[in-house]
C-alpha cells in the first residue's frame, strides 16, 4: 500500500519568508512517480511538479524548489521569498509504476501568506 | 482543448436520491479517475478506469459506480445519496501509466441532505 504525509496542516509566513513544506512517502515500488499539486481559494488543482524514482536531482522553477531524498523518502517543497498569492492548499501525491496505479494524496497543507 | 471537463459544478441532493456526475476529457487518455476530497484527508481515489471497458475500485467505492463506455467520459454515479457523500469530487485524467500528470476537472461541490 502507498501513503503520503504531509505532517503540517497549516502554515503561515509573512511575505517574504521563506516556506518549506513536508511531503513523506512510503511505497514498496521501485518504479514510483511523485507530485506536487496546488489548489488555490478557487478550488482547481494545478499540476506544478513531477518527479520519477530514478532522478533525485532537485529542481528549482523561478521561486520554487524541490528536495527529493530516496534515504529518507521526502520529496520537499520550498517557496522562496513567498507571495500573497502563494496562498493555497498544496497537496503532495505519490504514484506507483504498475499499471493501474493512480495517485495517492497527503492531507494537503495549507498555506497562508499575510502582506 | 477543453481538458477535462466536469459537470454540474454544484449540486444539493436530498438523502435517498440518486444522480450522475459527468466527466468528459479531449485529450485522448487512457486513464481516468474520480476523487473526493474532504477537509484534512486530501483526495481519496473512489473509481478508475485504464480504458474503455475497463474500470475498478479505488479506496473508497462503496455507494458509487462507473462506466467508461467510451475513452472520453467516465461517470460518477451515486445510487442512494447519504449525508456521508457530502464532499467535493474531482474527475481527472492522465496519458498513461508512466507517470504523466494528471489533469483534474474543475471539482463537483455535493451537498447531500
């Protein structure tokens, strides 16, 4: 079985700070895929990451970064210098490589920016 | 494209009735899903399908059922509503298992009564 945590619930930071938020998985996989989702007060989900079980090289997209550690199986998401409009709910969501898998979501953490 | 589409966007059922929540995506994916999310527990997966004529259960199934007649809809059909089913339900799609991006439809706010 599959399971994702995201320990913190609710964050909150004022502009400017740096956040990280958490993401553990378990998974007897060798072949998985992981993923980092955000879902804005308007209720879409936003697709802003994938990252296969082969690659730990961390990524970084403009004020975003990714931490992928197979060791400790975290996959963690940090916002530099954060913005009102980073306020959002992010989900991290892990899929295994057989065929059928679909994603299993953490419980989301939601993040509060305040001006 | 569209993407995936899901319709309707709100919906307040009464306890015992039953109804569809349609699903439709134009991209041509294999794969497809329902979701529901409820506060503090993220998505749990309820149906999926990896094609035409093909689905199975996901983590939480009971009191719902799919079809997927054809690769470009697959609905969501709740038999007899319970309060239980008060949730937001996310259809997405995908291209295939090799762990492509799912693209979720705009969500299906259900009240149940």
């Amino acid at each position: 079985a599959q399971k994702v945590t995201q320990a913190q619930t609710e964050i909150s930071v004022v502009e400017k700070e740096d956040v990280t938020l958490d993401c553990v998985y378990e998974t007897r996989d060798t072949t998985y895929y992981l993923f980092w989702y955000k879902q804005p007060p308007s209720g879409e989900l936003v697709f802003l990451i994938r990252r296969n079980s082969f690659d730990e090289q961390n990524e970084i997209s403009g004020r975003y970064s990714w931490n992928f550690q197979k060791s400790t199986s975290s996959f963690n998401f940090t916002i530099t210098a954060s913005q009102v409009v980073d306020s959002a709910v992010y989900f991290c969501a892990l899929r295994g490589g057989n065929a059928g898998n679909m994603l299993t979501f953490g419980g989301g953490t939601r993040l509060m920016v305040k001006p | 494209n569209a993407g995936v589409t899901q319709t309707p966007k709100f919906q307040v059922l009464k306890t015992g009735q039953s109804m569809t929540l349609q699903c439709a995506q134009d991209m041509n994916h294999e794969y497809m899903s329902w979701y529901r999310q409820d506060p503090g527990m993220g998505l749990r997966l309820i149906h999926y399908s990896v094609g035409a004529g093909i689905t199975d259960q996901g983590e939480v199934p009971n009191g719902y059922n799919v079809s997927r007649s054809t690769t470009e809809d697959f609905p969501l059909r709740l038999l007899s509503a319970a309060p239980s089913q008060t949730s937001v339900y996310f259809c997405a799609s995908s291209k295939d298992r090799e762990g492509t991006e799912a693209f979720f439809g705009q969500g299906t706010r259900l009240t149940v009564v």
